[in-house]
C-alpha cells in the first residue's frame, strides 16, 4: 500500500493501479519503453490491474512478464465496465490512469485518476474526470513512485 498525504486536499492510501492499455501503456498494441519496468517496481506497493478492449489482439503477449491482473472487457458499455471492476475492489483505495473516453468514469470515481495525453490524445471528458494530467504514461507512474511530485501538484 502507498500512503501519499498531499496537504490542503487529503492523505491517499492506495492499495490499487487500475490503467487502461491502448493510448495508456501502449501505443498501436505495443507496451512503451519504460513501462514494465515502472509496474514491476509498483507492484511491490500495489495491486495492478489492467483493464483493455484489446484492439490489437496484442495484450497478453506484450504484458506477459508484467505482474498484473488483466481484464479484456466487451465492446460494449467500455465506460461502464472499467467504472464496475474498479467499484468490485474499493474506489477510496485506488489510483486510475487512462486516456479514453471509456476511462472518464473509472478516474472520477477512483481517488486519484490520472489522465494522460500521449500520441493518441485523450478525451476532453476524461481530462476533466482527472485529478491530474500528465504529458506521459512514465510520468504519470513516476507520480506514485515519487510522491512528493505528486503532493507538490495536488496541495491545496
């Protein structure tokens, strides 16, 4: 578990990273540089669990030696399925990141969503579902690494 206190606004207490894949941790199917290495170093603190429709048929492969949970969700009611498999745990425990769409109401309702606006652009709505947005995915999870970055960004 991570404890991030963030003065002016609360303390988190993070059991969980819920991350979308395509535009997220990938681009056209392919995990980007930098990443498994950041998840493997996060998993030591948190539960992973990435959540993806799996555009490219590529995601078990390119994250097989990365230690998380992964859900292929169906095509339809994306938004909503993500916003379920994160209410199963605890959202008051979780941190999310996507760029999506989809991912709009699973980073509103976690306690720290993390937008992202990398080669694939995000959606308008998802931006301002977020807490923070971030310009890359390795600086996005370098915010849970080093957290005073991420206290520094969010004090009130």
């Amino acid at each position: 578990m991570l404890h991030i206190h963030v003065p002016g606004w609360k303390t988190l207490r993070l059991a969980h990273l819920f991350l979308d894949y395509n535009g997220t941790l990938a681009l056209d199917g392919r995990i980007l540089p930098g990443v498994a290495e950041r998840l493997d170093e996060l998993s030591r603190h948190l539960d992973i669990h990435v959540l993806t429709a799996d555009t490219f048929s590529s995601v078990r492969e390119e994250l097989k030696v990365v230690p998380c949970d992964l859900l292929i969700i169906p095509p339809q009611n994306q938004a909503q399925a993500k916003a379920d498999h994160l209410r199963a745990f605890d959202p008051a425990l979780s941190a999310a990141m996507g760029n999506g769409r989809n991912d709009a109401l699973m980073l509103h309702e976690a306690a720290l969503g993390i937008a992202l606006l990398q080669e694939e652009g995000a959606a308008p709505k998802t931006l301002a579902a977020s807490d923070v947005v971030c310009r890359s995915i390795l600086d996005a999870l370098d915010l849970l690494r080093h957290p005073l970055r991420l206290a520094a960004t969010l004090r009130g």
